[in-house]
C-alpha cells in the first residue's frame, strides 16, 4: 500500500510539472514599450505559444505574427510612428523578441463630413455632424474613430433617412505633425417616409389589431424608435415567443413612395398550466394553480382561472386581461371571484367583480383606475361589557381605485439597484348592516444600493404607511382595517399580529394607520447562493398615526438560491419583544425578494 501510494504522488507531482511546462506563453518577448497599458494590450493580443520554439526559424516566424499583432495594438491606440522590429534570442531554445519603439502619440485634427451623392436637409448635416464629437488634440485611436463615423450614419437615420450609409473614410496621418485628420463620407439616401404595417405571419393576431399599435400614421417620416416603440409593445403582451418588426425594403415601397413596416409574430402555446406553492410555519401550506389562455380573442388578450387553498385564503378567479385597449399604452383587466378569508381577526367570504384599467405614460411609470363590487359576509370577535363574541354582518362594498406606480428598478423579482414607489386611494362606500363612506390611502417605496466587489453587495430598505380618512373604530368592518405582521409585512409575527388586539385576547383588532419598514442586508457567495440579513419593524394604530406601544420588530436571516430568473428564498425570523400568543420564530419559503 506504502509503495502504491509513492507511486501515486511521483505520478501527480510529474503530471504538474509537465502541465506548468506546457502552459500557454506569449509568443514574443515585448522590450522597449514603458507603457503598461500599451505593453498589456499588446501582449494580449500575441497567440499564445504551448510550447518553446524548436528552431531559431521558427521563432523568427513566431517573432514576425507577433509583429503584425503589435503594429495592430499600436495603431489603434494612435501611435502611427511605430518601429517594430522582430528579433530571435541567442538562448536555447531561442525565444522571439519584438523591440518596439512606440513614438508619440498621434492626435485628432480637423474632422470632416462629406456626403456621397444628394446631402440631407441642412439641419440633418448639422446634426450628423454635431454628433462625430471627435475632439483636436485627443489621441487618434481607431476605435474613437470608427465609434464617431457610427453616431453621424446612426443621427442621420435617426433624423428619417433610412438608408444612410458609411461609405469608405479617408483617414490622412501626417508624420510631420504628429496628426490623424479623419474625413468621413455618407451617402444619405433619400428621406423615408412609412406606410401602415404588413403582418406577414398567420399567427392567432388579427392584423387589423396589430396596425392599430403603430406609434406613426402612414406618410410619417421614418424614425427609427418607432420601430423599436411597436416592438415593444408587441413584446410586452406578454403572448409572442418572438416579435421581428423591421422596415420594408427600398424596392417595396408602394408607387406613392412609402415604405410599409414588416411585422412577423410567433404566437406561444395557446394554454399554460402553472401551479405554485407556499409555507409559512404558522399559517401553513398553500398551494394554487393558473390555467392560462393567450390570445383567445386574437388581439393579445390573455385568461387566467385561478385556484387557490390555503389556511388565509381560497378562492376560485378568473381575468381576462386586454392590453393595447382602446389605445396602447392601456390594459383593462376585468376580473370575478369568489373567496374565503380566514384570518385571526376575521372571516370573510364573498364574492367578487371589478374592472382595472392602467396606462403607462413614461417606459417606468404606471397610473391605474379601478372600480369593484364586493358581497360578503364577515364574522369578526367584538367586546361587550368584558364579554368577546362572534358578530356577523353582511356588506356591499363599493370602492373605486386610483395609483401610480414608478418603478426603476433593474428586476422584478430580484432588484439590485434603483428604487420604486407606489401610492394608492380607494375612496369606499359600504352598504349592508351598516352604513359608511371613508377613504383608504397608502404609500409604499424600496430603495437598493449596490456596493463592494462586484456589486455582490446590496443594501435594499422599505417604508409603508397608510391612513383611513372618515373612518372610526369599530365601524369601519374588519376586512378594510389595517394589519400588520408575516412573511410580506413584519417577519417573526404571525400574519396579522402587529397592533392592538380585542380585549383578553390575542385576536388582532386591525386599525386606522400603518406605518412599516424593513432593512435587508443581501449578499451572493456565488451566481447562484446567497444570504440575507434583516430587521422589520411595523405598527398599527386605532388613531391617525400608531404610537410606540403599537410597533413590533422582528429580526432574522435567509438564504437565497437563484433560479435564473429570480431567487427561491428562505428566511427565519423571531420577533424582539415577544406577546402573549407570539410564536418563538417564523419560518418563510417562497420565491423572489421578500421587496
């Protein structure tokens, strides 16, 4: 065994160094650069030499390539007085050498723009050339230049001249004065003017639907962001696998002249089944499925039947989402249901119809109305003379939605840098066993701060606050108060537990005000783990603001597993100042950032 194992290590031990023998060196020697910038870019771009040279030919070949690799560095980086001589050592084996003597730096001078055949509208030119920003004096690399000759052809098109083009440039580098003086020639073509849309697939679309989403009217110049705008919109249905939008070619132009806008769509699966789960160590197992329809009505629309059991909510939903509606920017979401909530602080169930119309007026901004209609029957624990019991009430709720919602943020589920901000009013009148009319308002922002190595570090908080306005207690019904507490309030208290409770009791009242926060301090170990550290504080109060005896805290730690398209997330947490009937510690598991 002794004997086997020495064999094994001689084994290993020769195996490394035959590999660190035949490790991967630049094929030439750099002598003569004192820049190591200038020396590190050139000796990344050498090929790589496995081996020694066998011959002092070879190496002389070797030294040549590296040669051409070098005066390509040097060039692009402005030095055009460059000697580069290719040299073999005396060694043995030989080794390639280059000595290079750099020379000055070469620098821009007088930049020109010259058209090829027609030019465009003066003020065109002036803006092509506006945009070459190529300043005298700043050093000639190739990339600044071509980078330069890409904004004037890029701020033609822009400007409505679909076919400019770079024609070959005229670059003079003047040894006697040290100066790259760049002379670009675009041909401009003619001014494009667009047409209406040609869908070229028979997908499930109407094309009379799709036409009406052009941000142009036919006769328009052509811009090229509105091609992009259309396929945006397109994509942001939601029901395409693929969108390709594209501008006509030239020799389709219809005898007016225009050029029609080529769409061709690739529709999803028409249906979708989704089933998802969730866990919370005191309220339990949830589980809910979505079937999921696309493009029923063949104008983008998606249904969604959703059902839901859990130990706080089960419901039966459908919805049937319109995006584009009337307008683009603009989806009407009509949806029903009927549901049972079973909370510590009461029991609702009911039924359910609404309607939410939401317009987007900038790319991150989102502005919502709804309306809906509620029917349901509450039984909730009140006190009289130090006696709690159950009453039960029957309600029509009315209530009417306006919010807005800016989001710049960079994800949905896993937010690295930005913030968001949403507020909300729900002006609500209730009719039943009682009678009343108040206003429901809230507010909610996050922030996140990337920092460290990386950005592998991310400091993301949280603040909430809402006020019932006209409202008192106890009339304002159960379900409407607010509450604090659980996996997506105050981690460590049961789901509503934060707050005032009924008399003698740990049944949570609800109040009129809310104020929350959370802290979370996240960082990724690797692409796909992570951890979080955090502390939640919320309150309730049966006045307009909460007071301090009504603020809970709940401080934990979670791990995060990245699913590529968003975290799975498990957190545990306890509260700081535990209540009678609070448990010792929560447990959450679901998926995407707790906010």
């Amino acid at each position: 065994m002794v004997r086997k194992r020495f064999a094994l290590g001689v084994t290993a031990a020769t195996l490394m160094v035959a590999g660190h023998a035949n490790a991967a060196e630049p094929a030439a020697t750099v002598t003569g650069v004192e820049d190591r910038a200038l020396r590190e870019a050139i000796q990344r771009a050498m090929t790589e030499a496995k081996q020694p040279a066998r011959s002092r030919s070879e190496a002389r070949r070797r030294a040549r390539d590296a040669g051409d690799e070098a005066v390509a560095v040097l060039r692009s980086e402005g030095y055009y007085g460059y000697v580069v001589e290719p040299d073999v050592s005396e060694a043995d084996p030989p080794r390639a050498i280059l000595k290079i003597t750099p020379g000055p730096v070469f620098v821009i001078a007088d930049p020109q723009l010259a058209w090829s055949g027609t030019p465009p509208d003066e003020g065109v030119a002036q803006r092509a050339q506006s945009v070459i920003r190529l300043t005298p004096g700043a050093p000639g690399r190739a990339a600044d230049v071509l980078a330069a000759e890409g904004r004037a052809v890029s701020q033609v098109q822009q400007l409505g001249y679909a076919d400019a083009a770079a024609e070959p440039r005229e670059v003079v580098v003047d040894h006697a004065d040290h100066t790259v003086r760049p002379t670009f020639h675009i041909a401009a073509g003619d001014l494009t003017h667009v047409d209406g849309i040609q869908v070229v697939t028979q997908g499930r679309s109407k094309s009379a639907w799709v036409q009406h989403l052009a941000p142009w009217k036919s006769g328009d110049i052509y811009e090229p962001d509105d091609i992009a705008e259309l396929e945006r919109r397109l994509r942001d249905t939601g029901v395409y696998d693929t969108v390709s939008v594209s501008l006509a070619p030239k020799d389709k132009a219809t005898p007016d002249g225009l050029r029609p806008v080529i769409v061709t769509l690739a529709d999803r699966k028409a249906k979708t089944i989704e089933l998802g789960a969730s866990y919370s160590s005191t309220d339990g197992p949830g589980v809910d499925a979505k079937w999921i329809r696309y493009n029923r009505l063949h104008r983008a629309d998606t249904t969604t039947l959703t059902a839901r059991l859990a130990k706080l909510d089960s419901r039966l939903e459908a919805e049937l989402a319109l995006p584009h509606w009337r307008r683009s920017q603009q989806t009407l979401k009509l949806n029903t249901a009927i549901f049972r909530d079973n909370t510590d602080a009461y029991t609702e169930t009911g039924a359910h119809i609404g309607a939410d119309l939401t317009r987007r007026l900038q790319p991150t901004i989102y502005r919502t109305y709804g309306v809906s209609l509620d029917v349901s029957q509450i039984d909730s624990p009140t006190t009289a003379n130090g006696v709690t019991t159950d009453i039960r009430q029957n309600f029509a709720t009315f209530t009417l939605l306006g919010a807005q919602a800016w989001d710049r943020s960079d994800s949905v589920l896993d937010p690295t840098k930005g913030w968001r901000l949403d507020v909300r009013a729900e002006p609500t009148a209730i009719t039943g066993d009682l009678t009343m009319a108040f206003m429901k308002v809230q507010a909610q922002s996050t922030a996140y701060l990337p920092f460290g190595e990386g950005a592998r570090t991310v400091l993301a908080g949280r603040i909430k606050a809402g006020q019932i306005l006209g409202g008192t207690m106890p009339e304002v019904p159960a379900s409407k108060r607010f509450y604090a507490g659980g996996g997506g309030s105050v981690r460590g208290f049961s789901y509503q537990a934060i707050g005032p409770r009924i008399d003698n009791t740990t049944t949570p009242q609800g109040g009129l005000s809310l104020l929350e926060s959370s802290l979370e301090l996240r960082h990724k170990f690797t692409d796909t783990w992570g951890a979080v550290a955090f502390i939640d504080a919320g309150a309730v109060g049966v006045d307009k603001w909460p007071n301090g005896d009504d603020f809970g805290v709940g401080v934990g730690v979670g791990v995060r597993y990245d699913l590529g398209f968003g975290p799975i997330r498990a957190d545990i947490a306890m509260p700081v100042s535990r209540r009678s009937g609070d448990p010792a510690f929560q447990v959450y598991i679901s998926i995407g950032q707790a906010f």
